[in-house]
C-alpha cells in the first residue's frame, strides 16, 4: 500500500480510516486545495525509491542562457540547502563572537591554539559538525583565566608531556630530570633489557631513555618559556603550574578539539545547545543534499546511458523549433541549444520539456512505479493529449505502473476515450473536513465523466434523479419553451414532463444544513449538481422577495442580478450584500444559451469539494437572508 490515512499526521488535513492508495496505475481525480498534492508528498518520504515527478519539484531546474536552456535536476534544490545551511553557520557569527573573545582575528592568530583551531576558523561548518560538549563544563568551571588560556593554547603539548612522563617510568614530580640522570648511570650501554619491566627492546635502552628524556625535555622547555612570557611567575612556580596543568589537560581530556569547542562556546555554557542544535540541522541538511547529489548523479547517468534512444524523442518533440540537445557529464547538465532566445520560451513550453525528460529518464530505469502530480497542469488542449499520449505510450505500454493525481477532468477523458482499460478511476473528496476515496464506477465510454454516464449509475429511489434527467432534457427545449420556468423563478412553477417545482428547489436550500449524504462518487456528484442548480433558483426567489417591482421579463440570472442592483431603491429591505458578492460566487450556471449548458454543473460539480459547496451556500444563505415577517 503507497498511502493510508495513518501516514499523514498533521491536524489540518485529516483522512478517512478507509482512505488507501494501493501501487496500481489509477488516475485519481480532486479539486485543488484538497490536499492531493499534500498526499503526493507523503507517499514521496515514504516510499523514496518509487519515481516521482510535479511540476513543482521541477521549479527553477531550467537556466536560461540565451541561446540556451541548462536542465540540471536538484541542482538549484542542493544550492537553496547549502544557502541555508551557511545562514545557519553565519547566524551564529563566530568569527566576531566567540574567536573574537580569545582575541583570535585572523587564520594565524588560530593557528597559535592549535591547526584544527586554524581549520575551524577558517571553516566553521568542520567545527560544527566536530562540536561536542564533553568535557567543556571542567574547562567551564576552571577559574584560573591565565593558566586557562594556556591551556587552550597548549592543550596537545601538554598532553604530550604527560604521555612523555608515562613514557619515563610514570615519575611525575619535579625530580624527573634527576631520576633520569640517575637512571642512565645504573644501565650499561649495550643492556637491550628494561630493568623496570624486564621488556627486551632489541636495542640500547640507555639510547631510548636519553631520546625520551631530549623529547621530554624540549617540550617541558617550549612550555615553560612561552608560559612565563604570559605568567611573569618565578621559575619554582612556572614548573609547578607547568606539571599542573600538565595533569588537568590530561585527566579530563583536554585535547585540541575539546580546546577548540570550547573557544566555540565564547566561555557561556548557554551556547552549548545553541551548537548542538545547528550542528544537527547541518547535519539533516548534508543528508538531504548527499541524497539529491545521488538522485541527480542516478537521473543523469540514466540519461547519458540511453542517450541515443533519448536523443531522437527529444529532437522529434521539438522539431519545429530545431533545438540540438547535448549532455554536460562534469555539470551532470542537459543542454537545449535554441534557435530564438530562451526568454520567448513559455513557462508551458519549459514545463513540458522538462516534463519529457522526466517521463524518459523514468523510461529507462529500474523503477516499476511512478507517482504523478497534475501532468496536464495549465496546458492547452493539444498538449494535454500530447501528455496524456507521452504517459501511456512510454510508461503504461512499458510495463510501469502509474499512478497520477489530478484536478483535471480531461485527461481522464482523454485517456479514458483511447485505452478505457488501462488505469483505475477515483476521487477524492471534502466532507465534513475528511478526505475520502471513492471509486468512479461510471460506464467507462469514450467519455466517462458526463452527465448521461452519470444518470445510468443513480438508483431509481434516489429522490433527485428527476432532476438530472431533466438536466439532461433541457438543452432540447427551444428557447421559448415554458419547461425552462422551472429552473428560474418568477413565479411558482411545476414542469409538467415529471412534477419537479421550483419551489422544491427553494426548499433544498433553505433545508440546507451543510451536509451532504451521498455514500457514492456518483451520489455526491449528483447532489452537488442539483444544489448548484438550485442555488441560482434560490438567489432570484430572494431577489423577488425583496423587491417592489418586477423582475419578469428578464430571463436569466446574469441581467437579473444587474437589474437588481441598479435599482436598490426598489428593494424592501437593505441587504448587507453587493452585486459581486454574488457574482464571484460562480453560481451562473446551467443558463440555457449555452452549449450543452448540462454539461457545465457537473464539470463543475467535479472542480469543487462538497465542503466548498457546503460552505458558498450557507455563505449565500447568510448575506441573502431576508428578515422575517417580509
């Protein structure tokens, strides 16, 4: 299973408990702002390896050169996450903070702590990401400033030293040196044995003594010098803080790295989760970009590796315009070469470019599956079939599985109206802020989503099946034939070919209560067409009643509405409403100077969730209400 309503746990958009989208090529079909794209993206972390595309992931993938369109797939994506990350870096300012406050200003003054010091100033995202809080609360707690800092300048010489000492037979005290002494005096020259640990060196271990003891030396020198530079201690007391903080650094670990963390911190323990924080976000960032640098390396390498099967498609697709495309293997870039500037390109024409490469690349790979998010988007009508044809020539007809959302009642049309037997069709639907998935089970002709298709699935006992056969009727009736009365109102009127009122249509929305009771696509697509229809019969019963004079005469909804309006001073009670209050609310449907104006309630009865209708109706209910007693 791609989706079920577990996998998506944010509150504003809630699931059915039946809602599933199994990995079967099906077309599923919603209006916007449904959250079709929102499940699109959920089914994309959660199932990575599938193959994806929407035009949204394709944004600004194109640069245009002139002469010339770079197609270059997550390159832009991997560069917005590399901005962000160095804003995070650069938000923490640590050059003029925290290396500021140890007076370290330039490359050089780092590189007297230490080189990683050095390469972290000189590149902050390497100490970020080596940022560890272990032992800075010691380093914190240390209250002697100078010997502290001297520390932080020394912390691997001292460690050196200590390790040096072990290395002496572990004397630790101020006699090392005399102990030393001593100790070359009691071992013979060619001795190989240490008369300590009985260890047999394979050479003279007076020479590995007097080397050690050189090493040890030097070291306990460099430190004492450059200490009393800073301390201005007598020589008894510089030795002394010299073995002290010998063994602080070397007891808690005080290495470079540690010294370096804690110049980082700027000596304020606060700032320690400040680190920690961003180094994880750079971290989540690095893995995002590591994961879109090996989906562009894999979606230009299958490009290049089935060039000359691409090629061809490409050149044939964009004859006309006579584009020659090339590959960039170091910039893992296509390269459209145009014969008018790119500029004049629309943003329809790119779209589709890159909307092919895609359907190419997925083409030839290994992937068996492939979620599509609105394929048709705002194209015209001829490159709408020519994608519905791209989907199903080079995917459905090559054994993949597609599976594609959209708002666009066409391309189940399109693809229904050539290969009825390829995909499955499903809604989504609004209700009662709940997205639920319904099957269409409508006869799958050469058009499935009209309105004589829906007729034959509505139940006889359905008490609103008379008004959709009448629907379909009406486009028959001439102009002056009265049976249009009955979808206006003048006056009170019953249509004699099946007893449908008016007035019952009044009633549907004065009863309205914001829900709809369809358990079927079918069932709520034929509520949502007779309420629409009954709105507009509803909105000119209200202007009748509050007006003084006539409205007859004029036959349709539109002039109505403006007559209304230009003559408020005729109108009983002075409505908190506006002529493009009503105007705006798309209720002129069903108006009978339209071709195959049956049509338009049930395409747009397809484009609109039943809460959206649920809502323009109470809406219209509200700001049209009438006081009572009128």
């Amino acid at each position: 299973m791609l989706f079920t309503g577990e996998d998506f746990k944010e509150n504003w958009l809630n699931y059915s408990n039946d809602f599933k989208i199994p990995n079967k090529s099906s077309i599923y079909l919603g209006p916007n702002g449904i959250g079709k794209t929102t499940t699109y993206k959920v089914i994309k972390e959660n199932h990575p390896l599938l193959g994806f595309f929407s035009y949204d992931d394709c944004k600004e993938r194109i640069l245009k050169e002139k002469n010339k369109l770079k197609i270059s797939i997550r390159t832009t994506d991997i560069e917005k996450l590399k901005i962000e990350k160095q804003e995070l870096i650069e938000n923490l300012s640590l050059k003029t903070s925290s290396f500021k406050l140890q007076n370290i200003t330039s490359a050089t003054k780092a590189s007297e702590y230490s080189d990683y010091c050095k390469e972290v100033y000189n590149e902050n995202e390497i100490g970020l990401l080596g940022f560890d809080s272990a032992n800075l609360d010691i380093l914190l707690e240390y209250k002697f400033e100078i010997k502290k800092k001297f520390i932080l300048q020394n912390a691997k010489d001292l460690c050196d030293l200590k390790l040096q000492g072990n290395e002496l037979n572990e004397i630790r005290d101020k006699y090392i040196l005399d102990a030393l002494e001593l100790l070359e005096k009691a071992i013979d020259s060619k001795d190989t044995t240490c008369p300590v640990c009985g260890y047999n060196h394979d050479k003279s271990i007076l020479e590995i003594y007097q080397t050690r003891k050189k090493l040890f030396e030097s070291t306990l020198n460099k430190l004492i010098d450059k200490y009393r530079i800073i301390s201005k201690e007598t020589k008894d007391n510089v030795y002394n803080d010299i073995l002290e903080m010998m063994n602080f650094a070397y007891d808690n670990n005080i290495d470079d790295i540690v010294a370096t963390n804690y110049i980082l911190i700027g000596n304020n323990k606060d700032n320690i989760d400040k680190l920690i924080n961003v180094k994880n976000k750079i971290e989540e960032i690095n893995e995002k970009i590591k994961n879109l640098e090996v989906e562009r390396e894999n979606f230009f390498n299958n490009l290049y590796s089935n060039w000359n099967k691409i090629k061809p498609v490409l050149a044939k697709a964009f004859k006309e315009d006579k584009i020659t495309i090339d590959l960039n293997a170091i910039e893992k870039t296509i390269i459209l070469n145009l014969k008018r500037e790119a500029k004049t390109y629309s943003t329809g024409e790119l779209n589709y470019i890159v909307f092919l490469l895609n359907i190419l690349e997925f083409e030839y790979s290994n992937k068996n599956t492939i979620i599509i998010d609105d394929p048709l988007s705002s194209f015209d009508i001829k490159r709408q079939y020519e994608i519905a044809f791209d989907i199903i020539s080079r995917l459905i007809n090559n054994k993949k599985t597609v599976l594609i959302f959209t708002h666009n009642i066409n391309l189940v049309n399109i693809i229904n109206s050539q290969y009825p037997s390829l995909f499955e069709y499903k809604a989504i639907e609004m209700i009662g802020n709940i997205l639920h998935v319904y099957d269409i089970d409508l006869p799958k002709k050469e058009s499935v989503l009209n309105i004589e298709n829906l007729l034959t699935k509505v139940s006889n006992t359905n008490k609103l099946k008379k008004w959709l056969e009448l629907l379909i009727k009406k486009d028959s009736w001439d102009d002056d034939c009265e049976y249009h009365l009955v979808f206006h109102y003048d006056e009170a009127y019953t249509c004699p070919l099946n007893g449908c009122s008016n007035d019952e249509l009044v009633k549907m929305i004065d009863n309205f209560n914001g829900k709809f009771q369809g358990l079927t696509f079918e069932e709520l697509c034929l509520e949502k067409i007779v309420y629409l229809t009954a709105l507009r019969v509803w909105i000119e019963k209200q202007m009748k009643d509050n007006f003084k004079g006539s409205l007859a005469g004029i036959n349709q909804l539109f002039p109505k509405i403006d007559y209304y309006f230009n003559h408020k001073d005729m109108w009983i009670n002075d409505l908190n409403i506006e002529r493009e209050d009503l105007i705006k609310k798309k209720v002129l449907l069903n108006q009978n100077d339209h071709y195959k104006s049956q049509i338009i309630p049930f395409h747009y009865a397809l484009s609109i969730s039943c809460d959206d209708i649920a809502f323009e109706l109470l809406e219209l209910k509200e700001i049209l209400k009438i006081p009572v007693g009128v």
